[in-house]
C-alpha cells in the first residue's frame, strides 16, 4: 500500500502504484497530485460527467458587452502596444 502524504506522490511512486492510486481516488473522491523532483506535475482526481455543453458553460460570463458590433483595430489590443 502506498502511502499518501498530503495527497502528494513521486512520479517513480506512481509508476510502481498507478492502479492503488486510482482506487484511492475513486473511494475517497481525493485528487492526487504527482511530483516531479518535488514540483507538482499532474493532478489525479474522479471524473465527473457534466451535462452542459461548451456554450452552456460560458453562459453568463460575459461581464462587459460594449459595441460589440464595432471593427477592432490594432491599437485595441494591450498585447500589441
């Protein structure tokens, strides 16, 4: 059994551990994180299946709606100057 500290793991303790990992995950809805030389590199958690579709997702997240008929230009863009 590995042991799993502040649900963090090695990544040469996951190769070894993958499937007991995964079932930890699954039986506690926990996500794991994997390290690499200490520094996180993936992140292990339960699949949750959603219903709403990309557009649905967005809905509402618009907070500013202003001329949005208008051309951009160049000079609009932040990046750019």
């Amino acid at each position: 059994m590995v042991i799993i500290m502040q649900n963090e793991v090695s990544k040469s303790q996951f190769k070894a551990k993958a499937l007991e990992i995964f079932r930890h995950v699954e039986a506690t809805n926990e996500s794991v994180i994997v390290t690499d030389y200490g520094n996180p590199a993936i992140e292990v958690r339960k699949y949750h299946a959603t219903e709403n579709t990309p557009l649905q997702l967005l809905k509402g997240s618009v907070i500013e709606y202003i001329d949005p008929d208008q051309p951009v230009g160049e000079d609009d863009w932040e990046i750019l100057t």
